[in-house]
C-alpha cells in the first residue's frame, strides 16, 4: 500500500459539494428556498470564454488568431491586408456550421460565404473600397470548423485601428468573466512606447494578460532576446510578471493542416502555439471559478441570516424579559410602516425620480465627451483620414454611444439597488426578482430580427446580458451585443442611424457633424424613454413586493414573540433541552460559514 496521499479535489468541486451540502442539509430544510435557489442558480453560470487578440498594425494579430483557431484562413491575411473591423471566430455547430459567415449591421445580420469575409472586413477589401457602398457592418462573426480552441471565441481586432484605448476599457473591466488579453509585438524589436502604455494601462485592471511576441521564424537568432527583453522591460514598468511567449504564426498554421497525432502535436509544440493555447486554459480557468465563489457567497447570506435567527431563539430562552419587549418594538414600527403606506410610497417616487436625474446627468455628460472628442479629431485631421477608413471609425462611433447609453443605464440600475432595494429588503433575492422584471421590459424594446438566434448567442452567456446593462466593458460593443436579445434594449435601439453615419461620413464634414448632433438628440430621447419604461414597472414591482415583505415580516415577528413568551413560561429542563439544541444547530451553521469563506477566498485568490 502506498503511502503518498491523494491529491485534493479541485476547488470547483469542492465548492459544489459543499453547496449542496450547505443548501439541502441547511438552507431548505429550515424553509431558506429561495436563496438555495438563488445560490444555486448563480454557481451553475456558465461564463463566457473569450480571447481579444490586440496589437498595433502589422503584428501579425490575425495570423495568430488562424494559429489559435487552428485554421489558416479563418481571419484574412495578406502583405497588403489590413482588418478594418472586430472579427469574432466561435466553433462551428450543427446551429453554426463551418464555411460561413455572418455580418453585423448596427440593425441587423447578413450572411455570406467565407470566401467573400475579405471583401467586407478589410481595408482593401472590395466592398470596403466602393465608393458606392451606403453601408458597412461594423463586426462580423464566423464559425471555424474543427476550432481548435473549442467553446472559447477569439476576437481580432481591428488592425487599421492599432491599440485602441477601448480595448483597455475592455480589459479593464474583463476581471468579473472569462476574459483573456493577449497582446501582440514581433520578433523585429522590443516592446514599443505605445506597447507598453497600453499594457501597463490594461494591466491596472486585469491579471489574464499574456504579451506574444510573433514572427519568430523570421528572426530565428533574434526572438530569444526579444522575449528576455521584454520580460525584462515588463517586470521594471509594471512590478509584476506578465508571460511573455513566442509564437511562429506560419509554423503553427502548418501543423494545424497535418492530419491529427503525433506528428502534428510535435509540429504544434515546436511552434510555441501548443504552450500560449495552454497559458490561455489555465488564465481561463481561473476565471471560470468565479461562479462557484458567487454561489458559496451567496449561501454564506443566507446561513449568515439563519444563525442570527438561531441566536436571537437561543437569547430569547436565556433573558426572554429583555428580548421580548425589543421585538414588540420592532413589530410596532413593522405596523406603523404598514398602516402608512401612501407616505413611504411617496417616498419612493421621489427617489426613483433621483435615480432618474442621476443617470440621465451620467449621460449628457458622456455624451458631451463624444461629441467633444469626435468634433476635435475631425477638425485636427480632417475627412481624408476618417474617409479612408470609414468601417472602422463607424464601428468605433457606434461604440462610443452604446458605451455612454450603457454606463447611463449602469448609473441607474446600481442606486436602484442601492438606494431603494438595498435598504428595503436587504435580500438579494428580491432584487434578483425585481432586475429580472425590469430586463424583461428593456428586452421588448429591442431592434428584433429573426437571425438573432443561432452561434452568436452561443458567444454570450447569460451574465453578458447583466454587463451589457449594467457593465462598463466594451466588450459588447467588440462581439456585436447590439444584436443580441436582452441586451439589445440598451444598445440595439438608436443604432440603426449608424447607417446613416457611414453615409454622412462620406458626404462631408456638415453632414457628419449635423449627424451627429441628431444621433444625440435620439440617444438622449431613447433613453429617457428607457428609464420611464423601468421605472413604471420598477415601481409596483418593489410596492408589491416591500408590502409582502412587511407582511411576512410581522408574521415572524409575532412569531419569534410567541416563542419566546412560550419558552419563558416553560420549565428549565425544557428550556434546556431546546437551548442545547439551538446551540447545536448554531455551531453547525458557523462551522459551515467558516468553510465557505475559506473556499471563497481559495477560489477567489487562486490566479492570484
């Protein structure tokens, strides 16, 4: 018999055993169904995978991406090609299958052949470059056959674009789901003055970044000092280490062409893609943690209630003389809040209408930054530079507004909970309920089209529709969540004028201003809209529910009270005897927090 011990279960497991350990012993037994459900729910999310592949011009980004996905043509590659807008590559299915693509319009889908993707998302592209053209879609979405990256989307981004600062916003927020960063520099020279500013302004709020240097089979005796130098400068900016791997783009796109087996997984190591697809699971599975944690954090609320009700039980048998007249407090000042209820309500319609001025101030602000931002960028470089490009600066307009619309619902949404659910209800549960409700209003309100189903919702889990409201990231704006249900409402709306952008664009520096002052006016108008449409539902949902919950609360109350009279007219042995078992399940319960907190930490610290 061996005495080595067997190693420990993932956590991940672990936090499922204990969860349901936790919510059938515990939880559901002592009548807590709903935030056992709630908790469940939450550990069983199933976190977006995705990879943003950035890099200043000429990189090599989308080689790298055809290398990651194992498909040399997946993304168009050339001397003289240039992406000019976000490519998504998800894996091919049944529902999505290999050979196609999909074009995102700010109002709708179109599909093409993969054949014609470089016509229409290329500076060169022949579709780009009509001058006829009227419109251009501002994404694009294909399935890879055979992915080899599997269930994770990849997303080039734009070349023409370099480093843009919206992919670090992307970044920033990218620690809350499964989201990797790899940032793209060649063989030819170290680590750029831009490079580095968008690392180190990216990784101020992400740990899943990985720096690939590419090209190395064109600099055979030069990328080992490349990749030193680079760790080198990385460490001395940023205090930290960032991995920095080599990748031969042209050898790994090779491989990927060999028939399956030794062969070819030899090619694919020596390559340097095998080591970067590995880095990126272990970065993702990290981040696929997160779940679990939610789930655990979830139940400790509710075990956290549950023992301060057994505590109060376990106070009323040992001094029930100074227990029961605070609880006959707490019932008068229940009833009191019952029997006025027309006053509390008032008191609610002037919050919301706070919330409301709040949010929409968010907005104009952000709103004035775009209008400032994109009025001085046209009379500093003019309309050639924007005319030359057009798809691109469109796409980067559009998710200029959807940004300012999103983090105006944010504003609202956060002091809606805060300031009004919060307080109330202290239950996760009730708002859970109640942001359900005001999703499902802000999903009517949403640019319908029948090719919203199918692989591209396959990009987004559910959570993304709670960033896409609530969430600073770009990462809608890059994946093409304008289309999506749900998330639609925020950012689906006012877009269809992008259209009309592109074509002011390209009829003159008025039109285009004039637009854009239009465009303003409907994103200001549409979610002002927005918010009254939440707030006319919000409103009865929370009286509803806050008068169910004054309801249920003096039902305990009266309860706990009852108990309590009951146990001090007892005799000791009694009183003993429920005491012991009281503190019993107490200790229980405790033992329980202590660890899941222990778990939550472990998850939550493990790619740290």
């Amino acid at each position: 018999m061996s005495d080595t011990a067997a190693p420990p279960a993932p956590a991940t497991d672990r936090a499922a055993a204990l969860l349901e350990t936790i919510t059938t012993k515990i939880l559901r037994p002592f009548q807590y169904d709903a935030i056992a459900d709630l908790a469940a729910r939450r550990a069983a999310q199933d976190l977006a995978r995705t990879v943003v592949v950035v890099g200043e011009v000429k990189r090599g980004k989308s080689f790298l991406v055809n290398a990651l996905v194992g498909f040399r043509d997946a993304s168009p590659v050339g001397v003289d090609v240039t992406t000019s807008t976000t490519l998504s590559f998800t894996d091919a299915d049944a529902g999505a299958p290999g050979g196609g693509a999909e074009l995102i319009y700010p109002d709708r889908t179109e599909a093409i052949t993969h054949a014609d993707l470089e016509d229409w998302v290329s500076c060169e592209g022949a579709r780009v470059r009509d001058a006829r053209a009227v419109e251009l879609p501002t994404r694009a979405v294909v399935a890879v056959p055979d992915n080899r990256m599997g269930a994770t989307t990849v997303i080039d981004t734009p070349g023409v674009g370099g480093l843009d600062p919206s992919y670090a916003a992307l970044a920033a927020d990218s620690a809350a789901r499964a989201c990797v960063v790899v940032i793209v520099c060649d063989a030819s020279t170290p680590l750029t003055a831009p490079e580095m500013e968008f690392i180190s302004s990216t990784g101020a709020g992400v740990e899943a970044l990985i720096v690939v240097v590419t090209k190395t089979d064109k600099n055979v005796r030069r990328w080992r000092p490349i990749v030193e130098q680079n760790t080198t400068l990385l460490r001395e900016h940023l205090g930290r280490e960032i991995p920095v791997l080599a990748v031969s783009s042209l050898r790994a796109v090779v491989a990927a062409e060999m028939p399956p087996g030794a062969a070819r997984d030899a090619a694919e190591h020596r390559s340097g893609i095998t080591a970067l697809r590995a880095l990126i699971e272990t970065k993702l599975a990290v981040a696929g943690q997160l779940p679990a944690a939610s789930g655990l954090r979830t139940a400790v609320d509710g075990l956290k209630s549950l023992a301060d009700d057994l505590a109060l039980q376990i106070a009323a048998i040992n001094d029930a003389a100074r227990v029961v007249p605070d609880l006959t407090a707490q019932l008068d000042e229940l009833k009191e809040l019952k029997d006025h209820s027309q006053q509390w309500e008032q008191y609610l319609q002037r919050d919301l209408t706070l919330i409301r001025q709040n949010a929409t101030a968010e907005l104009d602000r952000r709103l004035d930054a775009i209008r400032e931002k994109w009025t001085s960028r046209i009379n500093k470089n003019g309309m050639e530079v924007l005319r030359k490009n057009p798809q691109h600066f469109t796409a980067e307009m559009e998710r200029d507004f959807q940004s300012a619309m999103a983090e105006s619902m944010t504003v609202f949404l956060e002091q809606l909970y805060t300031t009004i659910v919060q307080p109330r209800f202290d239950s996760d549960v009730v708002w859970e309920e109640i942001y359900e409700q005001v999703v499902a209003t802000l999903s009517g309100r949403t640019l319908d089209t029948h090719s919203v189903a199918g692989k591209r919702q396959g990009l987004l889990d559910p959570s993304m529709l709670t960033m896409g409201v609530m969430g600073s990231s770009m990462l809608g704006g890059i994946v093409g969540l304008s289309t999506v249900v749900g998330v639609g409402a925020v950012v689906g709306i006012a877009w269809v004028g992008f259209n009309l952008g592109f074509r002011a664009m390209r009829a003159g520096k008025t039109n285009l201003l004039t637009w854009m002052r239009e465009t303003t006016a409907a994103t200001k108008t549409t979610t002002a809209r927005t918010f009254e449409s939440t707030i006319a539902l919000a409103r009865p949902e929370i009286v509803i529910r806050y008068r169910q919950h004054l309801k249920t609360s003096i039902a305990q109350l009266q309860t706990q009270i009852k108990d309590a009279e009951e146990s001090a007219r007892s005799d000791t042995a009694v009183r003993e005897k429920k005491r012991d078992r009281l503190e019993n399940n107490l200790k229980v319960v405790n033992g329980n927090i202590a660890r899941a907190e222990a778990l939550i930490a472990e998850l939550a610290g493990a790619g740290r």
